[in-house]
C-alpha cells in the first residue's frame, strides 16, 4: 500500500467513525432525554439528578460511553497523523486489523502483550 493508498483508507476509516459517533451520540441524548422526562412525571428535582445519574451508570450506556471515548480517541490520532501507528512499538498497524477493529491503538503483537 502506497503512502497515498494509506492515507486515503484512513480518511475512509475517519469517516465511518464520525457516522458511529453520530449515531452514539444521539441515542446517548435520546436515552438521557427520554428518563429526564419520565422522572419529572414522578419525582422531585433531585430525584431526576439521581436518575439520571443512575441511567448514566446502567451497562448498555456505559458501554456507549465507552465505544464513544474509543471513538474520540481514534479520531484525535487521526487528527495528529498518529493514527494506525502502533503506541508501544511504533510500527504500522495492519490494515486487515484496523478495518475489524478501527479503535486499535496497538499492533497485535503489542495487543496480545499488553493483554497478559
Ligand atoms: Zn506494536
């Protein structure tokens, strides 16, 4: 793959990430949104703060969360031309591996290091 080629899938790659984060994003609003809503009916003001805190916590959104700060993480890289370049060794990350997984920081090797 030619510097250019790189370049380019990596662009294609930004852009699937900014159309991920787009959708996260809104179902993290719409989520937080629709439990505002429901707990003004019910509850006191503080009541809502707790429950939506609460919501916050809950494992389906944590794991958004999550995928979100991988997302903001892969993105930044990108920004910096950093991206795709393994963290620990430095050595280009495997475009096979950053097309199964676009949030990899690390090559394999490292991965599978850092893993045990
Ligand atoms: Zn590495």
């Amino acid at each position: 793959m030619t510097v250019k080629q790189r370049a380019e899938f990596i662009s294609s790659i930004r852009k699937l990430l900014l159309k991920r984060k787009a959708e996260v994003d809104s179902q993290l609003a719409e989520q937080s949104h629709e439990k505002l809503t429901d707990g003004m009916v019910q509850d006191s003001a503080d009541e809502v703060l707790s429950l939506s805190m609460e919501t916050l916590q809950n494992s389906l959104q944590r794991s958004e969360i999550d995928e979100l700060h991988l997302m903001e993480d892969a993105l930044a890289r990108i920004d910096k031309g950093e991206y795709g370049i393994c963290i620990d060794c430095s050595d280009p990350i495997s475009e096979k591996r950053l097309e199964s997984f676009p949030y990899a920081a690390r090559c394999i090797v490292c991965q599978e290091a850092f893993e045990q």
